[in-house]
C-alpha cells in the first residue's frame, strides 16, 4: 500500500512526532511504500489574503503536498487538540492546497455555472486521522462538540476519503507504560496500513 503520512504538529519532537515515527517506521517493516511531511518543516503561507476570489500560487511544499495525496492510497494526519480544534497552521495547509480541481471539482450546469453539486476526486482512497488531546476525549465530545468533524468530515469526507479516527489522551505527562501501550497499538496500525 501507498501511504502518505502528515505529522500536522509544528513541533515534530513531542508525542505527536513519537506516533508519526512510529506509525511510519511500522508501515516500511511491512513493506508498505511511504511518504512523510512534517508541518513544521513546509515553508508557505497559509494565509488566503484573498480568499478563494483570487488564485495564490502554491509554494513547493503545497505542490508536494497534493502530489503525496494524489499518489497515496492511504492518508495518515496526526496532529494535537488546540482550543477544541487543530492546529492553526495544519488548515492553513488545507485552506492553500484543498482545491477544486485538486481535492474536488464542482459539476456545473449547460452554461457553465457551477452548481451545489461536486465529485470527489479522492473517492476510493482512505484516511486515518490521529489525535492527541491534552484533555480526555470524552470529555471533549461532550462540552464542546465533535473537535474533528471538520477534518474528518468537512474536508476529507468533502473530498472522497473513507476516514477513521483514534483519538489519545489526555496525552500530556502520560505514565511510560500507558504511552508505550498507545505506541505499540499506532505500530499495529501502522503495519496494517490502516
């Protein structure tokens, strides 16, 4: 299998990196093919200045960005909970590189109108999402609602992705044991391409 993963922490050295390595070293023992890109090592602007109105060009992370996705089978994004969402700078990515014609393509009318109506160009492909919350989750989903929607439904769903979630935590000054527990069950997914 084809998997790309995005480690969607800027900061690559704290648990959220452990799982990335983790997910990722497992995968290659398997023979899986993989592609990784950290957030914190891709240089652009995930700033849209003029929203959708006008078309920024993509800097070369964001052009690599989708050439990964397009040539994944599997999309893995890991990333933190951040004020009941993720991480700013992770949909700035998506907000740059999620594109129609890229990510999605609206059906338009006889005249040319774009209609409510899109296809899915990433339809058949699945996507992992893991997430580590300084909180417990269920916790989270009860006071303030579904944190990974967003990510989940509103733009990989969007997009074509069949998507799971697995959610740690709460994930700061975790007992050894308890992390080696959570690594060990990434590893699993990580050999199972899933």
């Amino acid at each position: 299998m084809k998997i790309y993963i995005l480690l969607g922490h800027p900061d690559g050295s704290g648990f959220c990196g452990e799982m990335a390595k983790t997910y990722e070293e497992s995968a290659k023992t398997a023979g899986h093919e993989v592609r990784r890109q950290n957030i914190g090592d891709m240089q652009f602007d995930p700033i849209l200045h003029k929203g959708y109105r006008v078309l920024q060009p993509l800097e070369p992370d964001l052009v690599t960005f989708q050439e990964n996705i397009s040539w994944a089978d599997h999309f893995v994004v890991i990333h933190p909970v951040w004020w009941v969402g993720m991480p700013a700078i992770l949909k700035g990515l998506f907000d740059r590189a999620w594109l129609p014609g890229s990510a999605f393509r609206y059906i338009k009318t006889k005249e040319g109108k774009r209609t409510i109506f899109w296809h899915r160009l990433y339809r058949g492909k699945t996507a992992r999402i893991i997430i580590a919350s300084g909180t417990n989750p269920w916790l989270v989903r009860l006071l303030p609602g579904n944190v990974n929607a967003q990510l989940k439904w509103g733009i990989l769903w969007f997009a074509g992705f069949a998507t799971r979630s697995t959610w740690f935590g709460p994930s700061e000054n975790i007992p050894e044991s308890k992390k080696q527990k959570w690594l060990l069950k990434i590893a699993a997914l990580g050999r199972l391409g899933r």
